[in-house]
C-alpha cells in the first residue's frame, strides 16, 4: 500500500504521507529537558519519602 492512511507525518505531524515525501514546514514540538524531568522526578520521590 504506497499511502499511509493512519500513518503520522514524523515531520509535520500531518496524517496520509511518509516523513520522505512531506512538503509541510517542521512542527515545533516543545518538550521538557532531561534535567526538569529528572528533578521532577526527584521531588517526587522526596515528597513521597517525606509522607
């Protein structure tokens, strides 16, 4: 099957075509740092230590 019909676009974020044949610009897709993940983490474990 050459279209992918529930297929996400890895560059656009558009659904029915491959990343290879995208003619969208590139979505910014914000995302948390490893170090805001991992104090989060961290302050979890400490409030749950705590209780």
């Amino acid at each position: 099957n050459p279209y992918p019909q529930g297929m996400r676009c890895q560059k656009c974020l558009e659904m029915g075509h491959w990343s290879y044949e995208c003619k969208g610009k590139r979505k910014y897709v914000h995302r948390s740092s490893r170090t805001v993940q991992l104090n989060k983490a961290l302050k979890q474990k400490e409030l749950e230590h705590i209780m």
